[in-house]
C-alpha cells in the first residue's frame, strides 16, 4: 500500500517565484513568462506521465491553455509580495495502474476544487516508476460570469441584530462620524472578508 503524503504552499513572488515558471516545471513544458519576459523550458523532464486543465464554472475557454492562464493570473497580481496560486502534491497508490491513477487524481480534483470555484492544474508524476504522485496548482481568486478574475477580497458593512449598519460614533462629539474628504459621506462600522476560501 502507499504511504500517505500530503503538503501544501502558496507560491508567491516575495519568494521570487513565477506561476508561470511553476507549471512548466509540473507539466515537463516549455512556457513563456510574458511579465518577466522569459521562457520556461523543462521538455526534457521525466516522468510527467498526465497533465490537464480543469476549469471551473465562468472560466473561459482559452484557459485551458496553461500558458494563457497562468500568464493572466501573473498580470491580475499586481503587488511584488502576491500569492499567486496555491500549491498540493499528494502520493497514489502504486497498486492501481496508471488508468486508475488518473481517474481517482480528476475525481479527487474536480469534487474539491473545481466545483468549488478553482481552475485546477493537474500533473501526475512517477519519475522512477514507483512513486506516483499527484501535483495541483490552484487559482486563488473568484471568477465573475464575465470569465475575469474577481478581487481576493472585499469590504462589507457590519450589521446589527435588525440588520441596519452600524454607525462608527465620535467619542468626543457622541455623534456619527463623517468623512471630509468624501463631501461629508457618513462613517459605518465594515470588515474585509476573504473570497479566497
């Protein structure tokens, strides 16, 4: 039977790393990183023994390309500190065949990442023929029904009992507080919730 093993990370760029570079080394391809204007060549990995794409509801077409999504994930992030994509890799049972590998790695993927918002890409590797395993890159933002990338979070008013926003009140005056550099727009209590999850 197979040891278990399971490890995740998020790659980001205040490690100096590049999505785009991260699925070419997965996938055993050669890719093309428009932002840093370099390419990403590693054809001559073995073992890379499956590979696909799978996108999740509202994602275009052309992401099916991992060239074309992972470069537009890179081109949404804008801060030098940005997680890009998350990152798993999980062993297979060597008793199944490579067949049975590869169903049980989709269906393993679709149930609880793509149906749940994510494009997904899928490499099973097995370098030496017997460690199979499993690498799945994740997108890390929602996808509007336009096929764009939505923000990785948002600002929401807090809501009292009734369900009325809560006034942020001055203790000097008791009164609500209100921005001067919005033309006197009142101040209600809010709290930034992730849509990464």
């Amino acid at each position: 039977m197979a040891i278990y093993h399971a490890s995740f990370e998020i790659i980001k760029r205040s490690k100096e790393q590049s999505v785009v570079a991260s699925s070419a080394y997965r996938s055993g391809k050669k890719l093309y990183d428009e932002r840093e204007d370099k390419t990403h060549d590693y054809r001559r990995k073995k073992g890379v023994t499956y590979h696909e794409v799978m996108l999740c509801e509202n994602a275009p077409e052309r992401w099916k390309n991992e060239a074309k999504l992972w470069n537009e994930v890179e081109a949404s992030e804008k801060s030098e500190k940005a997680q890009l994509a998350r990152e798993a890799n999980f062993a297979l049972p060597k008793e199944l065949d490579e067949k049975q590998q590869i169903e049980l790695a989709r269906d393993y993927v679709q149930r609880n990442f793509v149906d749940r918002g994510m494009c997904v890409q899928l490499d099973i590797h097995n370098p030496h023929g017997n460690q199979p395993h499993f690498h799945v890159m994740l997108t890390m933002r929602a996808v509007d029904e336009n096929g764009k990338f939505l923000p990785k979070s948002r600002t929401e008013f807090v809501l009292d009992d009734q369900g009325n926003r809560i006034p942020i009140i001055n203790p000097q005056t008791g009164k609500q507080k209100i921005n001067k550099k919005k033309r006197g727009e009142r101040q209600w209590r809010r709290v930034t919730v992730s849509t990464t999850n």
